[in-house]
C-alpha cells in the first residue's frame, strides 16, 4: 500500500470512529475532531501518527504522562496477579496506601472509591451522618460560588454553577452558596445548623482561582465553632499538582480539613479516588454505611503507591518548570492585550481572556499543542509533572504562533 492509500485509510479511521460514537454513544459529550491512538511522554499521537504535545494530561489524570516505564512495570507485575478480589476480602495493597496518603495529607483514614465525583459523595454522606446524629436538623452544606465538585447527585447539588444543576430540577436540600474569598458572607452563612463547609483551595472548572489563605483559616475556625466539618476538595489541584502533595498545604503552616477528597492523578490514569478523613469524620461511617464495588482494588492500589513514589521525586521540579510556565505566559501577555490574568501554582495554570477561547483550541490541536478552556475565556494548562523547560518553550512557542491569529 503507497503512502497516500495508506493516509486515506487512517483519514477514513478517524471519521469512522466519530460516526460510530455519533450513532451509538450517549452524546454528552462535546468533543474536539481528534482520535488518539497512543502516548508517549508528554506526547500524544493521533491514527494519522501526528505528534501532539500534551498541555492537559486527561484533564490532570496522566500526570506522569504516558507509559512511564515504572508504571507500566507495576501494571504488568500485578496484573499476572490479580486485576480485582473486592472489599470482600483483604488485599496487600489498599492499607500500604491508606497509609501512604494518611502520612501524607495529615489525616488519620482512607476510604477507596473510582473517582473525584463518588469520593465527594463519600465525603457529604459522611458530613450528613454525623450532623444528623448531633441534631436532625444539622444538614446544612456551605459551598462556593463557581465551584464545581462532580456530576453525580450529591455532588452537583453543592456545585455553585447554575448552568450544570439547573437542569436536574431540584437536588440536595440544605445547601448554601457564598463567594469565594468574602469572609463576612462565609461567616453570615455558617451557624449550628451547618453540617459542613466544602471549598477547592483552586477551583478547577470555575477558571483557576485560588482560595486566599485568611479565608480558608476563617472556614476552618468556622467549622470548628459550630461543630461542623471542613472538606478540602483536592480532586484536580491535590497529589502534587501544585508542587505540594495537597494544595492546603501551599500555606504556612497548611489549614488542616477534616475530610479531604482526591482522585485525577492517584493512580496515574486507573480509576482511583479516595476520601481521608480524620478520626471524627471517619467515625461517621459505620459497617455497612458506604462501599465501593472496585474501589481500591490491587491494581490500582499498587500502581497507585508507585505513581506517589514517582510524584514525591517530582515536587520540587514540578514547583520549578511551573514558575518557568507561569513566566513565560506572564510574558505573552504582555505581548497580546486580550490576555487578562496568568494565574496558579505549580503546574496548574489558567490564562484569562477577553475573547472566547474554543476557537484558540482548535487551532491549538491544528498546530500540535493541547490544552482546553474553562469557563469560555480560560485557557486551562494541567501539563504532566514529567514536562520538561525545552517543552514548556516548544509549547510557548506554539501558543504565540496560534495567539497571533486571534
């Protein structure tokens, strides 16, 4: 087959594979026109073979990029073992890591699920149990404004943007919205009846925005006056992100919750959440309360104490070529006047414009970069922790030669 036949065929692949999904797949999703066939790196190749330089790691699960040697050796080892026994039965693996990420985080317990959405809904029947067993009337759920906490029930219902709960109709009774960082309306807001206070130190979705210090120190006094429980969700700047295995911990000294959730990264792209919680939010969850049918099986467990092996070796690098990222867009917006802000930590990094940005993807892809946009105007970078500074400079590169045709 000549190299044209053969170019015509992939063609002919990729616009199978997006018919195939058009006519048989729920179609919830808005999908880019990319077909990915494998990664290598921090590089993913479409059915065409073309190289893609990958700013956004499966919106931040590929954290170590992709087929990292040491991970693939952990994947095949245990594999040949065992893929899955159930919470029926022990496993060697699932109290290695509880302990791992108790030691880590500061707290005391872990609870294994699949995912960011199912550990917050974890995280709320723990704050709803105990406040109930306090008072029947202690269910109250302070959340953000431009939060966004999963798509499940429970967690939509404390997610502070209207335009995904709407909708559904009416979701979880009890829950309060408040702005980000406004320490009198949180303050207004909390009383005995609240069961608990759930905040993103950065919230993902809502555009990359940072919680400010005093204002997480105020909720976790607030939480502790009125005997309720303060939840940190870490799904997408947790399990070192930010260049600290828990983004609380970027202050000095870290505001401790108690309950923090986590998922994106923790097995280096297996499913895998998990809810820590001190020994007072642990307690809430009696036998039988809560589980998970493939939570916290071998192989993820496994593969999961090898990736936080991995991620502690990269914390600090992951602190430096963030700040190189982070300077080098501050530089581009100096350069295009529809660039607002360059603002996050670590290697979570949001670019605010004045113009939408889907367009600015496509013509991304079109060039071989990846990233996607948030909230309409937020260009969103969540590259792998294995990025080095000569790709942080291709990609700049490749941004300033796509940002010149806005």
């Amino acid at each position: 087959m000549d190299t044209q036949s053969a170019s015509v065929q992939e063609q002919s692949l990729a616009a199978q594979v997006m018919d195939l999904e058009r006519q048989y797949l729920v179609q919830n999703y808005s999908r880019y026109p990319l077909v990915l066939r494998r990664g290598k790196g921090c590089y993913v190749y479409d059915v065409n073979g073309k190289r893609y330089l990958d700013l956004i790691s499966g919106i931040g699960v590929n954290a170590l990029g992709h087929g990292h040697p040491r991970i693939l050796r952990v994947i095949r080892a245990q594999a040949a073992l065992m893929l899955h026994s159930s919470n029926l039965y022990y496993h060697e693996y699932q109290g290695l890591l509880a302990k791992r990420l108790a030691e880590a985080s500061g707290l005391a317990r872990a609870f294994f699920c699949n995912s960011g959405t199912e550990a917050v809904e974890g995280a709320l029947k723990m704050a709803l149990a105990r406040g109930r067993a306090i008072n029947p009337e202690k269910v109250e759920i302070i959340s953000l404004d431009n939060s966004f906490h999963g798509r499940t029930l429970g967690a939509l219902s404390i997610t502070g943007q209207a335009k995904y709960r709407e909708p559904f109709g009416t979701l979880l009774p009890g829950v309060r919205f408040v702005a980000r960082n406004d320490v009198a309306v949180l303050e207004q807001a909390v009383g005995p009846r609240t069961a608990a206070i759930v905040l993103e130190w950065i919230q993902g979705e809502g555009g990359i925005y940072p919680l400010q210090t005093e204002f997480a120190r105020r909720a976790r006094q607030l939480a502790d006056e009125h005997d309720a429980l303060l939840i940190f969700d870490e799904i997408q700047c947790g399990i070192g992100r930010t260049g600290k295995f828990f983004a609380y911990q970027l202050a000095e000294p870290p505001v401790l919750p108690d309950i923090a959730v986590a998922a994106k990264p923790l097995a280096a792209g297996l499913p895998l959440g998990v809810i820590l919680a001190n020994e007072k939010a642990a307690a809430a969850l009696g036998a039988g309360m809560h589980g998970s049918t493939f939570g916290g099986g071998p192989l993820a467990c496994r593969v999961a104490l090898e990736a936080l092996d991995i991620i502690e070796e990269k914390l600090l690098h992951i602190h430096h070529v963030g700040g190189c990222f982070r300077m080098e867009l501050q530089e581009l917006a100096r350069h295009f006047s529809f660039i607002k802000e360059v603002r996050g930590f670590g290697l979570m990094i949001g670019m605010e414009l004045d113009v939408p940005g889907r367009q600015i993807v496509l013509d991304g892809i079109a060039e071989g970069l990846l990233f996607n946009c948030t909230h309409e105007t937020v260009l969103r970078f969540l590259p792998p922790y294995i990025i080095t500074e000569q790709e942080i400079d291709r990609a700049v590169k490749t941004l300033t030669k796509v940002l010149k045709k806005v």
